[in-house]
C-alpha cells in the first residue's frame, strides 16, 4: 500500500467531494478521479458512493480506510525505527495546539528545536482540543499540546509544563472585599458570584476547570458573556467589561496591555498540567523524545525568567 493511497482516500471522504479533495492535496481534480477510479479497479470494489452529495465511502470504502491507516501508522512507525539505527535527522513532525496556544509555544521551542534539528519539518494544526485529540487518534498529528482535564484509552501524556490560572481584571475594577490580600495579588474566591465573569464558552478545557472550581468551593458563576478564546476575555476584562479566569500564558503574551492587573486565585498557585499527548500505539523514536525533552526544558527556562514579573 502507498501511503499516498489513503491520503487520496481519506481526504475524499473528510471534504465529500473531489473538487475540493484536489485542491487541498493541490492537484487537479480529474487526476484525483483516474487515481481513485484506478485503485478500486485494482481492488474489485467502489470505494465511494457517487450517486449522493457529498459522496460517501461504501462500506467497502470504510473498511479500506480502517485498515490503510493501521498500515499506515506501522508504516510511520517502521521509518521511525530505521531513522533511530541510521541516525538520520531527518523527516516530519505534526504538532497540534489549541486556539492561541501555537502563539505562544511555536516561536518559543521552533529556533531551540531547529537548532539541535535543521533537517527536520515541522508541520502544525490548530483547532479545538476535540477535534485535535480526533487527529490524534486517526494519526494526523503526532503530538498535540495542551492542558488535559480528561483522559482518553489510547493516548499517552507527558508533562511539559506547569500553568497557573489567574484572574484578570482593569485597574481599581476590584474592591478590597474583592481581594484576600492586595499587596500579594490574592483574589477571594468566594466573591466570584459577585462579578460579571467573561469566561470561555461550554466545551472548552478552561471552561470545564472554572466550572469545577465553581462546583468545588460552592459559588455559582454570574457569567456577562461567553468568549471564543483567552486573549480576547483578557483585552474585555482590561476594558472593565468583568473580569477572566485565564491561564497565565495568556497574560504573558498580553503583557504590555494598559489597565490590566492579574490576581492569584488562592493563596496558593492553583495551576493545570500542560502535556504532550500521543498514540500509546506508536513507536517514539528519538527525534520525538528529543522533541518532549526540549519543548519541557524551553517552557521550563521561560517560566523561571517569568517569575517576579506577576
């Protein structure tokens, strides 16, 4: 089997159309057809039902990308295996981040990692944490980075990273009764019911963990608005709209932003674990452990210049 293959299958079957299928594989769409129309002349079935829009894979078609992508992945694995004995440093790595995370974490550890690696590419994916954990899993990426609050059967996790969840609001916008002590920055939780919050929307990992906090200490949240990522609860809560619970990443790329200040939410951190997650299936080689290695060491190294500066 070529991988080339099921690449041609797969994204037939992801778009629902073979116009569109050839212009993300940037190939024309006719050359896209003969190679598909070849394939299941070779296999003795239709491998996509044409008479529906979109077009769908048969049943044959399904069972051909379930096992194309096994072989695919022992494929990968098997090039893994014999770029460690050659010590070739070369290849690919797909990397996944949610939402703004790519911003921060890409020009950080991309100049460490190209050093130790010129020859390597690094492809990158960015998108919601379901629908990268679902590439995880289909072997369209290879690792993907972020704050994990469920587990899933199948993937692994390694810590890269520590992140404190602090809150943000505009200068002078909390109170004294607002604040457990204000020379040290420490929020009172429990006056959260009491401030209009501008918060993720449902779904999001952020939002889950509020919501746990919320459902821990007892208090109820009085949402003002529901936002699509950190960087902008930030910018409104500096504007005074309410205030954001966000991780401190996000206030460390907004740093230079006027009116915002950031409180601790406890007396102590209260913090989430970012990992790298994988396939427990696939073969790490060598490239890939250096890459967890030096993506921990990097955030490792900024985190420490960071301290003093909240």
């Amino acid at each position: 089997m070529e991988i080339r293959q099921f690449t041609y299958v797969s994204m037939v079957a992801e778009c629902g159309s073979f116009t569109k299928a050839a212009a993300r594989l940037f190939i024309t769409q006719p050359a896209l057809s003969n190679y598909i129309n070849k394939l299941e002349e070779d296999l003795g079935v239709r491998l996509f039902d044409r008479s529906v829009t979109p077009v769908k894979l048969t049943y044959a078609g399904e069972q051909y990308r379930e096992y194309a992508k096994n072989g695919q992945i022992l494929v990968e694995g098997l090039q893994r295996k014999m770029r460690d004995i050659s010590q070739n440093q070369t290849g690919r790595l797909r990397l996944g981040f949610p939402s703004e995370r790519i911003i921060y974490m890409l020009p950080l550890l991309l100049p460490v990692f190209q050093k130790e690696y010129p020859g390597v590419r690094i492809e990158t994916v960015n998108g919601s944490g379901e629908r990268l954990t679902e590439a995880l899993m289909t072997g369209d990426v290879d690792f993907v980075f972020m704050p994990v609050w469920n587990t899933r059967k199948g993937i692994g996790q390694y810590k890269v990273s520590d992140e404190e969840l602090v809150l943000v609001a505009a200068k002078g916008y909390l109170k004294d009764e607002d604040l457990l002590d204000r020379e040290r920055r420490i929020f009172n939780w429990k006056r959260i019911s009491h401030l209009p919050l501008i918060t993720l929307e449902k779904g999001h990992v952020l939002r889950n963990c509020v919501d746990t906090l919320m459902k821990g200490t007892g208090t109820t949240a009085n949402i003002r608005m529901e936002s699509h990522s950190n960087m902008l609860s930030c910018r409104l809560a500096a504007q005074g709209v309410g205030v954001a619970v966000v991780p401190e990443i996000t206030v460390d790329m907004l740093r230079d932003t006027e009116n915002m200040e950031c409180y601790h939410l406890a007396e102590y951190p209260v913090t989430w674990e970012v990992d790298a997650l994988y396939r427990e299936d696939i073969y790490l080689g060598r490239l890939e452990r250096d890459l967890l290695q030096i993506v921990r060491e990097t955030l490792h190294s900024h985190k420490k210049k960071l301290l003093g500066s909240f």
